[in-house]
C-alpha cells in the first residue's frame, strides 16, 4: 500500500461527482437510452430543468458526460467506456 495520496485525486474527483442520487439517477438513464436532453430527463424524473441542469453541469465538468448540441437542444450522453463500465458494475447494466 502506498501512501502517495495525489494519484488518487482524479479518482476521488469523479467519485465525489457521482455521489449524489440524481446524478446516480440520470447517468443509468443515459446508460440505458444512450442519451437524452434535459426536457426528456425533466418529464422522467419530475424534477425543475433548472435542478437537471445544475447536475449535467457538475457531471459534465467531472467529464462523466459530454454534450452535443442539435438545433436548440442539447442531447447528453456518457462520456466514456471506463464511466459505462463504472455503472455497469453499480447498476447490472450491460455495456
């Protein structure tokens, strides 16, 4: 075991990012319709878009998800296979 701390930053970084039940809430939505924009995730979860949005941005700057921009929409999906893989073992989702 080592006790260099700082390698681990970037790991806890995106833990901390993950760790909350809307956030946990939206990306095993993503995982399962491989994207969505936030009217969508708004009807789906009953929550303001001001709240959605507040959390895609924090997922966002963590890199858990990226946005892309169609017309006026933005449609939101996971980032990477290592974030997939993350929430296939938290959820029993298939990648």
């Amino acid at each position: 075991m080592e006790n260099d701390f700082r390698q681990y930053a970037k790991t806890a970084e995106l833990l901390k990012a993950l760790a909350h039940p809307v956030r946990l809430c939206i990306l095993r939505g993503l995982a399962q319709k491989s994207d969505c924009n936030v009217s969508h995730m708004q009807h789906c979860l009953d929550l303001p878009q001001s709240t959605i949005s507040m959390h895609l941005q924090k997922l966002r700057a963590a890199g858990v998800v990226v946005g892309e921009r169609k017309g006026l929409e933005v449609n939101y999906r996971i980032a990477n296979d290592q974030i997939r893989a993350l929430l296939s073992c938290l959820f029993d989702i298939e990648t």
